[in-house]
C-alpha cells in the first residue's frame, strides 16, 4: 500500500507493528516521488540555461549582423536621396472636360425607370 490507495478504515484496524510498517513504506513511496519529481525540475533547469546560451549566441549573431548591414543602409539612403534628386516628380495629366461647342445640344430621349422601346421590340430576348 502506498499514499494513493491508502485507507483510514484499513489503517485503524492493522496491529501497531503492521502501522510502523505501512507509515515507512507510504514515506518511501512519497520520497521517491519527490526524487522523481526533483531529477524532472533539474533537466529542466538544464534545458533552460541551454536555451538561454543558445539564445545570448543568436542576439550576439543579430547584433553582428546589423553591423554588417550598417554601410549598406548606409548607401541605400544616399542611393535613394541621389534618384529623388535626379527624378522629375510625375504630373498628372490634365483633366479632360467636354468642348463649349456641343453644351445644351443633348437631347433626353426617354424615362430612366422605363426604356424608350418597348420589350417586345428587343433582338437580344428574341
């Protein structure tokens, strides 16, 4: 018997000596347990101070890099400053309206709501 399955009622009714017995075996129980549980928190802990050196390498690795791309920031403003500079900025064409010689010549030749010929006048329905 061990702390999980353990029973007052049983308990109770065993000798004294058989009691000294089960106490033992329910603390052996429960120290290993305990061992088990402290060998899974130190992996753990091992685990993480790995991830934390992998991760102090890979900041180490960014920061190397942003170096390295530094000049070539750099360059690019300039690049882009000079082409700003030398690049006429694009007009939009004016815009296009209607000659005065045709206003007031237009004619309203049926109802919005209703078409000007009637249905049964339509080639594409027939």
């Amino acid at each position: 018997m061990n702390h999980e399955n353990f029973d007052p009622d049983t308990y109770q009714q065993l000798p004294d000596s058989d009691k000294l017995k089960l106490i033992e075996q329910i603390a052996k129980s429960l120290k290993e347990q305990i061992d088990e549980k402290d060998r899974g928190i130190e992996d753990l802990q091992g685990q993480i101070e790995d991830l934390e050196f992998e991760i102090e390498g890979l900041e180490f690795d960014l920061e190397s890099l942003r170096d390295q791309q530094k000049p070539f920031r750099d360059e690019r403003k300039r690049l882009r400053t000079a082409l700003e500079l030398k690049l006429p900025s694009p007009e939009q064409p004016p815009r296009r309206s209607p000659p005065p010689s045709i206003a007031g010549k237009g004619k309203t030749l049926g109802d919005i709501v209703s078409p000007i010929v009637p249905e049964e006048d339509w080639e594409c329905l027939k």
